[in-house]
C-alpha cells in the first residue's frame, strides 16, 4: 500500500533465445512456368494453399528462406538446398542479425520421365553445425513435397456436324493417371 509506484508482473517472451538461426518452411515461394505448344507458356505461382502440384517439363522458379529468431547475431556458416533429383547445392549462409532473413534461389525443370507421386525438396542452415549456442538445430532442415502428376487423357469420338448444329460430345470415357477428377 502507500505511495509506491512501479510494476507487479514482469511478461517475459517464452520463444526469446539467444540464438536460433532456422529453414522457414513458411517463407518459400516458388513460380512455376509451363509452356504448351512451344511458346505459349503461363506462370503460376505455388504455395500451401494451391499445392505444390507441377507436371513434367515443368520449370520451377525456387526461392528458400533461412531466419534467425535469436537475439545474437549468428556466425557465417554454409547453407545447402537440394532438389528432388538429388543434386546440393551450397552457398554461404552470411551472419544473420536479430530477425534477419537470407534468400537461396535455384531453378529446377521437372524431369519428362518423372512419375507420377511426390518429390521432395530439402535445404538446410548451418550443416557443420558451426553455431554452438544454437537453440534448436532440428528447425535448421526445412523441407516441402512438390506432388508430379499429369494431365487428363481425353476419350471423345470426333465432332462431327454443320454450321449452326448443336454437336454434344461425350468424353465420359476420359481418365487422369493420377487420379484427379475428369
């Protein structure tokens, strides 16, 4: 009681850490490019929500994040992204400072005999492991599954009619390899 001014409850941050330099799944952006009939191409770009659905011949456009939610700044490391077709790629990570990103960009075509199902992309901060004092060297993988499918395979007799007739043509017996909905 009395006079006394000042503070009752001190809130401390439950994620603050000294050093925590991570792959951030939720930061990757990737623009798919697919060319039809030679030049013809449409640019699309992928995320959680839409899927990361592409098609062989496919030409993705890869950009990775590595953070540091530390509140010390990270010593220079490596950083390494692979693709689905197993080839690293290894660049230098620079110091991160507190809540600074650092972006790794590739380019990957889809191969043409790639089959239908998942493939996945990996990269990972920091792999000689040079940040001692890092608070959690499981969130430096970070990974996500593209998903290789393929498009509708039409069944349909040939058209046939004049000028002006109404021609219904019944491609019922039209299929997807991969199971989607015809």
């Amino acid at each position: 009681a009395g006079n006394k001014v000042g503070a009752a409850t001190v809130t401390l941050d439950e994620y603050l850490v000294g050093l925590d330099v991570f792959a951030d799944e939720g930061a990757v952006v990737i623009l798919r490019t697919r060319c039809q009939f030679g030049d013809i191409c449409t640019y699309t770009q992928l995320n959680a929500l839409s899927g990361y659905n592409v098609l062989p011949g496919d030409i993705l456009d890869i950009e990775l994040a590595f953070n540091n939610r530390g509140i010390t700044t990270s010593a220079a490391t490596d950083a390494r992204l692979t693709t689905p077709d197993g080839v690293a790629i290894t660049e230098e990570l620079p110091a991160l400072q507190t809540y600074q990103a650092h972006k790794m960009y590739t380019i990957w075509e889809v191969p043409m005999n790639a089959s239908i199902g998942l493939l996945q992309i990996q990269w990972e901060a920091d792999t000689q492991r040079l940040n001692t004092a890092d608070a959690n060297f499981q969130n430096n993988i970070g990974s996500l599954e593209l998903f290789v499918g393929s498009l509708p395979t039409p069944v349909a007799p040939e058209p046939t009619g004049l000028t002006k007739d109404t021609i219904l043509i019944n491609a019922s017996g039209s299929f997807d390899e991969d199971g989607g909905e015809v």
